[in-house]
C-alpha cells in the first residue's frame, strides 16, 4: 500500500464521521434553542387571546395570531415550535417562535397558533457552524498526528536501528517490515546497501590482519639484520650512516605493525580474558615505570588516588589504556610543567600542561599527530578511545587554561 493511500484512508474514514456528529449537535443546538423571555411571551399572550374568546370579542387573525374554528373532534396536543414566514414589509424571512393548541370555547371548537418574532437565530445558526468547523479542523489536526505516529513508527524505528548500527558487531541489520510499500522498497535497498558494505569491511580487516602477519616475520628478520650489521667491526663509519635510518624505519614500522594488530584484536573482541581490574593500583605501577623520565624533564607531579569502584575489563588492555594517557601527558607536557592524575570513585582525570598541538576534534582520531611528534605513530589515544568503547567508558578530553585534560567515566 502507498503511504499516500493510507493517509487518505484514516482521513476518508474520520472525516464523514466527524461530519455526521458535527450535524447532528448543530441540528440540536438550532431546534431547541431557547430566546430569552419567548415564551413566557407566548403564554401572556395565550392567556390574553383566550380571555378575549372566552368574552365573546372578536380576535382578528394576522402573522401573529391565526385563530380557526374547527371540527369539535379535532384535536391538537400543545406544542412548540420554530417557524418561518417571508414578511413583505421587512423584506426578509422572519424567524418565529411558535405556540399551537386547539380550545373548545363557547360551543366552538379553535384552532389556534400564536407566534412571536425571535432574534438571535442567525447568531445560534453562525456559532453552530463555527463549532463544527472547529471541530472538523481539530478532527484533521489531531487525525493527523496520531496517523503520523502510527505510519511513520516503523521508519523511525528502524532509523534508530541503523544509527546504532556497527558494522564491528558480528550481528545482521533487521529492519522491521511494514504494509507501506514506499518504507518496505527503502528497507531493502539499506539491507542490500548494508550487507555489501560489510562484506567490503570484513574482506578490508581479514586482508589487514592477514597483511600485519605476514609483514611481521619480513620485518623481525630485516631488523635482526640491520643491528648485526651496525655491530660489526668493519663496518665503516659513512656505511652506519646509510644503515641506521633504514633501521630505524624498520623499527618504526614494526611498532605500527604491532599497534595496527593490536587495533585489530581489539576491534575482534579477541582479548578473552578479563578480571576485576583495581585502578589506583595500575596507576601507582606504571607510574613507577615512567619515573626516571619524570625527573629527567624535571616535571611536578600531583596525584590524588582514591580507593575507586573496581571495573571487569582485560588487565592487558587495562594496562595500555594507563599506560598510553600516562605516556601522554608525560611526553607533550611542557618542561618543569605539571602533571596531574587524579582518581575518584567512579572517575580518573589526567591532564597536563603544554600548548595545544593539534584540533581537539582529531585528538582522537589515527594517525593524527601534534607538532613535534614526528616519531609518534599516532595511533596511542586512538587505541585509548577503542578500548574505551570495548568496555562502554566515556572519555572526554578538553583543552582548559594551557591543560590537556582526559577524563574516564567508569
């Protein structure tokens, strides 16, 4: 079904059934509308007219009276009603009240009708009207939010399905199905689009993984080659010039190699193991490790380790996810700057001071690298921020007042 003929239809079914209520209210509304003091009017006069018959005078018949003598058998029940009676004089249709009854009077039986002039009528009659159409405008208005929310439900659920969608995950993207034939013809051209596109994506990531192991084995042994070479004795000077750039090419390519694998396994979820992993604890260790440094460029080191809620992670990433923020602030912080870490219940903050080297927005991103960090693969935070997804932990990082700042939410 088209998604314009399903609208029609909520509008063709809700529209006539709104007009048949609408009229009969405005029916009612008009037949027992009620003038201000009409009737009571009508009865006075009643009383007089009757009075008069009684009396033996003559009452002459006009628009306002109309008295007819009758069969004594005819009989009327008293009743009241609206009438109406083009008026010459006025030129116009002339709405009235009226009172209809039969009296036997004297040996005679009447007919008799008693109308009063009302006002107000074209007033009822307009406000009436303005009630349906309201009503008619607020029946499509409302009509159409609720068709609305129940077509388009199924699209933006699935629209939600594929923001969250992740190509990483090893699951399928189900669409939900709807009778709107405009939503089923976009479900399966993103079905198609998205399962060639993880096709593409897994056959990329098997050909790196496949790549970075193939190229490790080339790599250690060039590498163990180079460095026999530099210590050999007869290797001249002007000879180890041309040699040590290519070995530390080789070097650096086999910490990217390492680092690409690393983002890979992570990436796979290949890191099994995991156990309750303490912070403070793995803070104070890898502190240790990075301490000869810390003196060397003469840096001020303020840490407040709370005891913090313990987080179920592998203690091997755990480790690099420390490690790689501490190596950080630790590297790009200014000499004799400062280095703060500071742990909480459910947070760890690690900020350091120094001039801001790159955008804030590709802190994150590989391969991005600050100004003078030529030997950095910049791929460290990029394995920060993945690791961090992995495990559901929030980072955010902010340049504030000459800081680098990291923050982990637990």
């Amino acid at each position: 079904m088209k998604l314009l003929t399903k609208l029609q239809r909520y509008y063709i079914a809700f529209t006539p059934i709104t007009l048949i209520v609408c009229g009969i209210a405005g029916y009612f509304i008009i037949n027992n509308f009620r003038p201000s003091g009409s009737e009571r009017r009508l009865y006075f006069h009643k009383a007089k007219v009757l009075a008069d018959l009684r009396s033996g005078k003559i009452v002459a018949s006009d628009n306002r009276v109309e008295i007819l003598e009758v069969e004594a058998n005819f009989k009327i029940v008293e009743q009241l009603s609206h009438s109406a009676t083009y008026e010459e004089y006025e030129g116009q249709l002339m709405h009235y009240r009226q009172l209809q009854f039969t009296e036997f009077i004297n040996g005679r039986n009447y007919k008799i009708t008693i109308r009063n002039p009302i006002h107000g009528l074209a007033e009822v009659i307009s406000k009436a009207m303005l009630g349906v159409f309201l009503i008619l405008v607020a029946t499509v208005f409302f009509t159409n939010i609720w068709a609305t929310k129940k077509i388009w439900s199924p699209f933006y659920h699935n629209l939600t399905k594929m923001k969250h969608y992740n190509l990483s995950h090893d699951e399928q993207l189900d669409l939900t199905k709807t009778d709107i034939d405009e939503f089923n013809e976009l479900n399966q051209v993103v079905d198609k689009m998205t399962r060639k596109i993880r096709k593409d994506y897994l056959s990329l990531k098997e050909f790196t993984e496949n790549a970075s192991h193939e190229i490790q084995t080339p790599l250690a042994i060039i590498k163990s080659r180079l460095e026999l070479l530099l210590q050999s004795e007869s290797l001249s000077e002007e000879q180890a010039k041309l040699i040590k750039p290519a070995n530390d090419a080789a070097t650096k390519l086999s910490r990217l190699n390492r680092a690409l694998l690393l983002l890979t396994k992570i990436e796979n979820k290949q890191f099994e193991h995991e156990e309750q992993i303490n912070f403070k604890t793995l803070i104070e260790r890898q502190l240790g490790e990075l301490v000869e440094l810390i003196n060397l460029k003469q840096i001020k080191l303020e840490k407040h380790l709370a005891d913090s809620k313990c987080i179920y992670m592998s203690p091997e990433l755990a480790d690099i996810l420390v490690r790689n923020l501490l190596k950080n602030a630790v590297k790009y912080v200014d000499k004799q700057g400062t280095v703060k870490i500071d742990l909480r219940d459910s947070q760890l903050e690690i900020s350091n001071s120094g001039p801001l080297t790159t955008s804030p927005d590709q802190v994150f991103e590989r391969f991005k690298k600050g100004k003078g960090s030529q030997n950095s693969l910049g791929l460290g935070l990029a394995i920060v921020k993945q690791i961090c997804e992995l495990y559901e932990l929030q980072i955010k990082y902010t340049y504030q007042d000459n800081n680098h700042i990291f923050q982990i939410s637990f």
